[in-house]
C-alpha cells in the first residue's frame, strides 16, 4: 500500500515535492543563503520578499521559526508553497494561509474547519466561498468568529441576514457596518436595542430607507444622529442636526452643511 506523504520537514519525510526543500543546485538562487542564516531577523526578512523562488519559499517554510514561517504565509503568492504551509502546527501560520487569497481554495476550505477558533476566523474574514461561508455560520459558536463572518464584504445576504439577527451585539455591529447587507435588513437594525448597531447602521451608505432615516436623525442617543452624518444624508436631515441640542452634532452637521460632504 502506498503510504501518505508526509509534511514537510517532518521526520522520514518521503522526498516529494510538497516533503523538503530542495537543496541541491540552489545555492546561487537569489536569498537562498540568506534564507538560511541562523539570525532569524534576516531569515524574516527574505520571507517578506515578494516574489520568493520556490526553493528558497520551501527553505522558509519549514524554518523553525513560527513568526517567519507566519510572514511567509502571510505574503507569498505560491499556491504550492501555501497548500504545504497549511498544516503547519503553528497556529499564527494557518491563519495567515487561511486569510490568504493565493493559497489555493481548497486548501483554504479545509482550514475553514481547522480546531483553532482563530484560523477559522481569519478563513471567514475573507472567503469568498459564500455556501461555504453559511455552513460554517450555521455551526459556528465562537462569537468572534461570527463577527468576521459578519464583516466579510463577500458573505452572501442571506449570511448575513443571519448574522443580523444574531444574539451577540456585536455580530449584530458588525452585519450592521457590511455595505452588502440588504438595505431592508439595515432597516430592521437602525431599531436595534444596542445603540452602537444602530449607529453602526446609521452610518452605513446602503441604508437608503427615507423613513429609517428620519428616524434615526431622531434617534435618542447624540452618537446615533452624529453617525448620519459620515454618510450622505438628504438636505433636510442635516439642518435639523444643525439645531440639535447636543453640541458635537451641531458641530458635525455644521461642517457638513459648509463642505457639502460628510464628516
């Protein structure tokens, strides 16, 4: 029977291409000596370097420093390289994958149900994998997890009227601040109980219902009606906030009225 191979870097491992960094005919190819300097400083910075040859990117990938192998993940645009990374026991390096668009996509679903709360989170953040992003939600416990769900601006909408309905005010702040969430679900959350979603959806350009408008220029919490004002609001709300009793909204609404843009 056929043996898997193993990670790279790991004892016995079998040779493959995903298995070692290659070391014969690479000493002239640009960083490779650097990229095995005992200074873990230099190490760094020949793994920020854009565009690694990929044996050099190999050589990094099983340094045995976690935060070089980490910025390694965090920018290299090899998919080979990010697929071999992505078992790496170092959980700041399977976030960096995870959250890293060229790794290749399946690489990055699998990471998507990584034990560790933050890889998942730095996957959820940043898919675009929208089916696989309302799985995730659908099971998902940990809130700061739901909240990068609920900021990624590619989540579907139905993701994310999910999350705007969720017990945590704070995946609900975060569905509240996403341009893609649905301007009638943005609706629903300028009536919110927590005054920093509504503000937070008071201050979001896809609101576009005139009456959550007006309403929220009435709103009983000064940050709320000042959150209008960092986005386009039509003429008449901005001269009612220009008499508003609280002093830092008349101030914003004053600014708004002599630049004409929002604050």
């Amino acid at each position: 029977m056929t043996q898997a191979r193993k990670p790279a870097g790991s004892p016995g491992a079998t040779g493959g291409q995903y298995d070692h960094a290659p070391t014969t005919g690479t000493g002239d190819l640009p960083g490779f000596d650097r990229a095995s300097s005992p200074d873990p400083a230099v190490r760094d910075d020949v793994a920020l370097t854009d565009g690694l040859p990929r044996p050099v990117a190999l050589r990094l990938s099983v340094a045995p420093d976690p935060g070089v192998r980490a910025d390694l993940a965090a920018t290299s645009q090899d998919p080979m390289v990010l697929a071999n990374m992505a078992s790496d026991p170092a959980v700041p390096v399977r976030e960096a994958v995870a959250s890293n668009l060229a790794a290749p996509r399946g690489t990055r679903s699998l990471l998507a149900r990584d034990p560790d709360p933050r890889v998942r989170a730095a996957w959820a953040g940043t898919t675009d994998d929208q089916a696989a992003l309302d799985r995730l939600v659908s099971r998902e416990q940990v809130t700061f997890v739901r909240c990068d769900a609920a900021a990624n601006p590619l989540a579907g909408r139905g993701t994310l009227d999910r999350l705007a309905g969720d017990p945590n005010p704070r995946v609900r702040l975060e569905a509240a601040a996403n341009p893609s969430t649905r301007p009638d679900t943005l609706a629903v959350l300028t009536g919110d109980t927590d005054r920093r979603v509504r503000g937070s959806a008071a201050s979001n350009p896809s609101l576009t219902d005139p009456d959550a408008l007006q309403a929220l220029s009435r709103d009983g919490s000064p940050s709320v009606r000042a959150a209008l004002l960092r986005r386009p609001v039509p003429d008449d709300i901005v001269s009612r906030l220009s008499r508003d009793k609280d002093e830092t909204v008349r101030t914003l609404a004053a600014q708004v009225k002599r630049t004409g843009r929002p604050v």
